[in-house]
C-alpha cells in the first residue's frame, strides 16, 4: 500500500474517532436532558391532579350550597 493511501485512511479514522467521542458526549447530554423533562413531567402531572381534585371540591361544594 502507498503512503498516501496509509495516511489518507489514518486521517479517516481520526475523524471517525472524534465524531464518536463528540457522538457519545451528545448521546449523554441528550439523556440527561430526557431524564429531566421525564421529572418535569411528573410534576406537571401531580400539579394537574391536585389542581383537578381541588376544582371538583370546589364543584361538589357549589352544588351542596345550591341544595340548601
């Protein structure tokens, strides 16, 4: 193999092995981002259940002061 051939395929792997290491820091920023907005999720959830149940009381309320 010439040279030029040797040196043009080392080049090639030099790249590939900084886009991989470039590849797998974005792949674990990319997981920390996911694992947060799963967190704000639940919290979004559990505020919509306690705003839901605190409306239905509110409804089950007005409607006991209407029967009076």
């Amino acid at each position: 193999m010439s040279e030029d051939f040797i040196l043009t395929l080392e080049a090639k792997l030099d790249e590939l092995i900084r886009q991989c290491g470039r590849l797998q820091q974005e792949n674990a920023e990319l997981k920390t981002r996911e694992s947060e907005w799963q967190q704000e999720r639940v919290r979004l959830v559990e505020k919509n259940e306690l705003a839901r149940s605190r409306v239905e009381a509110m409804i089950t309320r007005l409607k006991s002061l209407e029967a009076q």
